[in-house]
C-alpha cells in the first residue's frame, strides 16, 4: 500500500460493488431504511427566543463539516457497523464522509464497499490501526483531517483515539462489548442461552451475564449454553470469553437484579420478565434494552433500526448511543438593541465586579456613558492606558 493507491478509486469500489451477492445487497438496504427512518427522529431544530426587553438570544444548529468513520476488518468485519455511523452523519447534513477500513492485500472488502455506497460515504482509504485514527486526526497529504472520529475497533484504536482527543472529537472510548439479562420464570431458556453464546462470540473479552432471582431457571440456562455452544464455529472464542467473563448471578428478587444491572451499566440489556415495559421504566444505566423474549440483541445490531455503536465499560451512566446529534454542533446566537442592552446593563456591571473583571464591567460602563458611540471620557482613557489592554493603544481624548 502507498499514498497513491491507499484510496479506494471509482473503479475499485465498482469492482467490489459487483461481487456483492443481490441477496446481500438487498438485507443491507432494508437495514439502511429501518436505521434511517429511526434516525430522521433525532433531527434537532435550532430556536430564538426574544425576553421582555426585546433582546433576542437563539441557538443554531450546524452539521460538522468532515466526519471519519473507522469500520473493522481485522478478526471480523462490520457492513452493519458502517451502516449505523455513516446514515446518521448523512441525516445531520456532514460534509463529507470519509471511511478508513482495512484491505486484505489492498483489495476493498465488497460488503464494506455496499454498506459504504448505500449509506453514502464519499471517500474510501485501505487502511487500518492506530495509524489511520492518527492520519485522520491531523491529516495527511493523502487522507484529509476530520472534525470527529467514529466507530469501533480494537484495543490500538481505541487507545489511538483517546490519544487524539481533544485534537479531534472522538464518539467514545469503545471496550469489550457487554451483555446483560434479566430474566424470570416466564423467560424462554434456550433463547437466554442463545443471546448470552451471541454476545460471547464478539472476542475472548466481552461480557455475558444472567441475572435471575429462579435459581432452577439459572441451571438450564447454564445447560442450554453448554447444548448451544457444541455447535457454534466459534466455540473456542466462546468458552474463553465465558470463563473469563460470563456468569450467571442468583439474586433474592428482581428488584435486586436491576439494582445490580444499573450498578453495571451495560452496553446492551435484555429483560425477559412477564411485564418488561413496566420493568424497563427502573433501568437508568444501559445503552440499549431490549423487551421481551422476541427482542434479541441480534435485532438491535442488523435490522431494528436503533444504533448499535452503544457505551461499554460502565460508561452507559453518562453516554448515549451514537446519533444524529453526535454529527452537530451548536453555536449560540445573541442580539440586544441597545434599550434591551440598557435593562441589563447594571446588573451585568454588578456581576463583573463581583468577579473582579473590571474589563468586562469597563465594557459596558463604556457603552452607557457612551450612548451616541462619539464621546468617551478621559477617565476611561486613563483606565485603558494604565491597563495596557493593547500595546500600542492610542485614543484621542474628547471630554465626555
């Protein structure tokens, strides 16, 4: 790979668009739809307000300009995760999108390639690691620099990412991804079993946890894991994220489980319980949570519609799922005729020098004494010499 040819080129993502099966084509473009019509929900208006003086103060709210989207292609990769960074970034009117993702042997990866022409992406680079979340922090001559860095990867990313922060605006810290699930006596085994073996086949680090106070319903959800998991591929993966992560936690009622659940925070949350709706209203840490025993995580990562790119770590005590809102930014916007000015202008002196900033008293001190904006008194001229507000200031002085 070199800079001339780490950008995928119109015939390149051509050439990959043409090996992606019709069938895959069309799953991918029914999960764009159903992402972009929960989306389009999260647009934000800006607004202007006017108080009793006749000020007005208002707040605009603008698209970033160039957003990068980091989508995996090491031990697996994720047209779904792309799909759910770049739609909303879309949706928020981003100028441009630009997509880094590892090539194996510099060849676009074809379902990478459909997930980034479905859900508009403008430009394409082959490339990976620490070193691509670095190019698109501070630029390259080749790959532009971006305002805001998204999506997931591994532990190198990631800590590439908290290293550029602040350099560039970043999604969030992503770690091993996390499952919970609270489940009671109307909850289905096998599909406990099931959604606990489909989070445990992300990598050797993610977390798979059961919460029931049924200590009879805990034991055949152990024995289904054990059924289940002898005919998975990934089999290997799973028992070493399970022995080191997975448990199944007896609790003395379900009140407790959610105490404990929201002591967790996890990134995703299951409630298998006989009212999960009244449930769900005491959980207030948990970046998705999913209702009843149809709702697998499964759906929420393809075909819901809700994002998938959620906190982990605990970090759903203060995060939120990536939307549309993370690809804008907000400016405020003030404008006080000068009768509105002069209602306030006393009380903003009074809080200035309370604060001990006689400049910002001085500021408004001048445009009181000030009115007609052609006079101002020597004693001010005074001030702003012995201050040096500027090193070579120079004021001609007219008696006020």
């Amino acid at each position: 790979m070199t800079a001339s040819t780490v950008e995928a080129t119109p015939a390149e993502r051509k050439e990959a668009l043409a090996k992606v099966k019709p069938e895959d084509r069309e799953v991918i473009e029914l999960a764009a739809r159903r992402i972009e019509k929960y989306h389009r929900q999260q647009i934000a208006a800006g607004y202007t307000m006017r108080d009793e003086g006749g000020g007005e103060l208002g707040q605009r709210v603008l698209p970033l300009q160039r957003v990068g989207i980091y989508a995996p292609g090491g031990k697996a990769f994720y047209p779904s995760t792309l799909l759910m960074a770049a739609i909303p970034a879309r949706i928020a009117g981003v100028g441009e999108i630009v997509l880094v993702s590892p090539a194996k042997d510099g060849r676009l990866n074809p379902l990478i390639a459909a997930a980034a022409d479905v859900a508009g992406v403008d430009r394409i680079f082959k490339i990976g690691g620490a070193q691509a979340i670095a190019a698109l922090a501070y630029g390259t001559p080749t790959i532009p620099r971006v305002d805001k860095i998204v999506g997931p990867g591994n532990a190198y990313v990631a800590a590439a990412k908290k290293l550029v922060f602040g350099q560039v605006a970043i999604d969030m810290i992503a770690g091993p991804s996390e499952v919970a699930i609270i489940a009671d006596q109307t909850a289905n085994p096998a599909f406990a079993a099931a959604d606990l073996l489909a989070q445990a086949e992300h990598d050797e680090m993610a977390a798979a946890v059961l919460f029931t106070p049924f200590p009879d319903l805990a034991d055949i959800v152990a024995g289904e894991v054990e059924k289940q998991m002898q005919t998975l591929p990934k089999k290997e993966m799973i028992e070493k994220s399970l022995s080191s992560f997975g448990a199944v936690i007896i609790t003395a009622d379900i009140a407790e489980a959610v105490e404990l659940v929201n002591f967790f925070a996890p990134e995703h949350l299951e409630l298998m319980v006989e009212n999960p709706a009244q449930l769900v209203e005491k959980i207030r840490n948990a970046g998705s949570v999913f209702l009843g025993n149809y709702t697998p995580e499964a759906l929420g990562d393809y075909t819901a519609g809700a994002n998938h790119i959620l906190p982990t770590g605990g970090t759903a005590r203060f995060s939120s799922p990536l939307g549309v809102y993370d690809f804008c930014k907000r400016m405020s916007v003030l404008s006080f005729p000068q009768a509105a000015f002069e209602k306030l202008a006393a009380q903003t002196r009074h809080f200035a020098e309370m604060e001990g900033l006689d400049a910002h008293a001085n500021s408004v001190i001048v445009r009181c004494q000030n009115k007609e904006g052609g006079r101002i008194s020597s004693a001010l001229l005074l001030f702003f010499s012995t201050a040096n507000v500027f090193s070579e200031l120079r004021l001609i002085s007219y008696l006020a």
